[in-house]
C-alpha cells in the first residue's frame, strides 16, 4: 500500500513512542486509517531504525509490518554483496522484497531491475527508492518463473540476485532448496539458458547444510558464509566462471571484515587434549559452519573435544577468527566455587554441554553482565569444566 499523507504523518510524529500506549490512545489518531495499520508501521520503523537506519531518517520511506524488515537484508550484509558487482553492471533482483538489496546495489551499480511478485510491494519498493532519492532503480512485478525469465532474456545483466522465500506459505521455515520459492533447482537452468553470460549470487539460510548444495547443485560455485555480530546471518551461492567451489567464512566487524577461505589441501584435524591453555578461543558461528579445520590455520591450538568451538593456546592469537579470553582460573565444578564466582554478575558461555545456555544460568543463578566471563563445556570424556576468564580485547562488532 502507498501510505496517505495522513498516515505518513501520524507514524512519523510517534515513530519513536511505544505502540502499547499509543493503542491506548487510538482514539486521539486522526481519520483515514486504522489505528493498526498506524500501529504495525510505527513498529515495522522502530525496527528499520535499527537495521537500516538511512531508510529510517527519511519521512516518506513507508514500510507497513515488521516481518518485512525482518525478513531483509541487513545494511551491513548488503554492503557485503557489492564486492560480486562492478559498476559498469547491470543487475537483475528477481526476490526484490523491501529493496534493500537492490538499494545496496544502486549504490555501485550502473542499473538495476528489481522484480516482486506482488504489485502491491512492487509500487511501494519504487515509492521508497524515490524518497531515498534513488533514480538507478526500475521496479517490476511478476513472478520469477516467468516474468524473471523474460527480463533476463532482454537484459542480459552482468548479474542475477535470488533470493528465495523460505516460508512460502507455512508458518515456519525450511531449508532445503527445492522447497522455497521459487526453486532455483529448476529456475537456474532456465535463466542459464536465456542469459547464459550472467553471473548468479543467491541468498540462502545460513541453516542450510553446505554439503547438500554441493551435491543438490551439479556445477561449480563458491559459499560465502557471513556473520555478523556474533551470529551467521546469510550464506551466498556465487555462480561465475572462475568458481573454484570454495567456502568463505566471513565476521562482519566495527571497522573491517575478518574472512578465511577454504584451502585445497586436505584438512589436518585440530589436535584434543585435556590441558588448560593461557588463552582460549571461542570460535565465530561463521567459520564453525565451514569447519576450522578446513581454513588450514597456521595457529597452535588444541580442543578440549571434538564439536566444542573452543580451542585452547599458550600465546595470544590476535587473528584469530573468535572472540579470545584469558584463563584466570580452572574449576571441575565444585560447587563452593561455584556459588564464589557466580556470586557477582558475569557472562556464561556453555558448549557441549546436555544443558542449554538459559538452562545453566538458572542452575546457577547467574546475573548476566560485569566483565568477567565463565566458559563452561564438556571434554572428549564428558567430564565438565568451568574456566573464570576475562576478554583479551574489546569485541570489534558493529
């Protein structure tokens, strides 16, 4: 829906109010429009302030619910993207949604063709655009299957951005390919076809198992898995000619990108022993999923077991693709000791454990903050352990 002026008006005044007491107060809203249509925009921007905060600062950019910033890009992770793109290109969005990866590409772009099924976010994608002053960007609607294969014959785009739905229709949602929407299984070939110099760049679920799209997609690609903030946030299929299947991790920091990729050698495992370091390491999420293993890493380290994330050093790696602690003390769980140091508020991080996280902090009836972190996890043999450690830096994150 393209908003009324009213509406646009009444969300922006009370665009940083809580919604709860705004609906106690419906009755002050001004005629045409409902008080929760007013409601799920006020929301949907509270929460574009924090994921796209440009978008955000413009009066007239309307977004009607928050599911749809939350299913976008992040601006982080579409910034990301432009590194797949040159500016001579031209770029055909066929999962074209709120923008936001169009937008991010518009940035470096020569031109864009974004494509939705819906008309309805199709006329507000090109509504928003031109509020943020973008004039690269031309909207369609239609379906991938169709009108997608139509617009990549006439284009010929240097490159091909999908995106699939990963919960057409149901309520939670899946990973296996064949069963978003569309399916690029059957909608690759037919775009190969009708644009065959086209490159490809494809948003998956960082769920989804790296192994199965290897052997679910019978030609050459590389993986790139991005992190951001501590978390895997979105894994990109990259089809060009000088693909080499390799797998990039990449964490997504304050004021640079820390990545690794995939060496053709065979990995050689991470040695386990049960001895205690001077420094442990807490693996990013990103470069768990690839495997640390197959970076071949020329850092001395051990785990404790197999799985864990945690690997253990004698000497300080600044490097090193995690979060790094200093050991001050090592505990088997005594619960003296333990009553000692959860006594002041602390950090927990539990790995390999039967308990969850949330589990254990209750156990232990752990208050989250302060400065000091108690890592807890399980070695090779099941016996846990407790470690009391301090950061060596300041987390880098954005």
């Amino acid at each position: 829906m393209i908003p009324s002026e009213e509406l646009l008006t009444y969300v922006w005044a009370h665009r940083a109010e809580d919604v709860r007491v705004l609906a106690l107060r419906s009755k002050e809203a001004p005629r045409g429009f409902t008080i929760s249509q007013a409601l799920s925009a006020i929301q949907a921007r509270q929460k574009l302030a924090i994921k796209h905060p440009k978008w955000a600062s413009v009066r007239e950019v309307f977004v009607p619910e928050p599911v749809i910033v939350e299913q976008s890009s992040g601006s982080e992770t579409s910034k990301y993207k432009l590194r797949f793109i040159e500016p001579h290109w031209h770029i055909l969005d066929l999962s074209g949604g709120m923008g936001a990866d169009s937008y991010a590409f518009a940035q470096k772009a020569r031109g864009i063709t974004y494509l939705d099924a819906s008309p309805e976010r199709a006329s507000l994608a090109a509504h928003n655009f031109q509020a943020l002053g973008i004039e690269n960007i031309t909207c369609h609607s239609g379906r991938a299957e169709e009108r997608g294969i139509e617009l990549a014959k006439e284009l010929q785009p240097q490159l091909i951005y999908l995106d699939p739905d990963r919960r057409p229709g149901t309520t939670g949602r899946v990973f296996l390919i064949e069963e978003c929407t569309p399916d690029i299984t059957t909608l690759l070939p037919k775009l190969q076809e009708v644009a065959p110099q086209s490159h490809f760049l494809i948003k998956l679920s960082p769920m989804a198992d790296l192994a199965y799209l290897r052997g679910r997609l019978p030609l050459d690609f590389d993986i790139h898995v991005i992190g951001l903030r501590r978390e895997a946030k979105e894994l990109l299929l990259h089809i060009h000619p000088d693909a080499h299947n390799h797998t990039t991790a990449v964490e997504i920091q304050a004021h640079s990108t820390l990545s690794h990729t995939t060496k053709e050698i065979p990995p050689k495992p991470t040695p386990i022993s049960p001895e205690i370091g001077t420094y442990i390491h807490d693996l990013y999420p990103a470069f768990s999923k690839v495997g640390y293993d197959t970076f071949a890493l020329p850092f001395e380290v051990w785990q404790p077991a197999p799985h864990t994330h945690l690997y253990f050093s004698t000497t300080e790696i600044a490097d090193f693709p995690g979060r790094t602690f200093t050991v001050l003390e090592h505990n088997l769980g005594e619960k003296r000791w333990l009553r000692q140091v959860t006594q002041k508020p602390l950090h927990l991080i539990s790995k390999n454990l039967p308990t969850s996280t949330d589990q254990l902090r209750r156990q232990l009836r752990i208050t989250e903050g302060g400065t000091h972190f108690l890592i807890a996890y399980a070695d090779s043999s099941g016996k846990r352990h407790f470690l009391l450690a301090t950061s060596t830096t300041t987390d880098k994150i954005i």
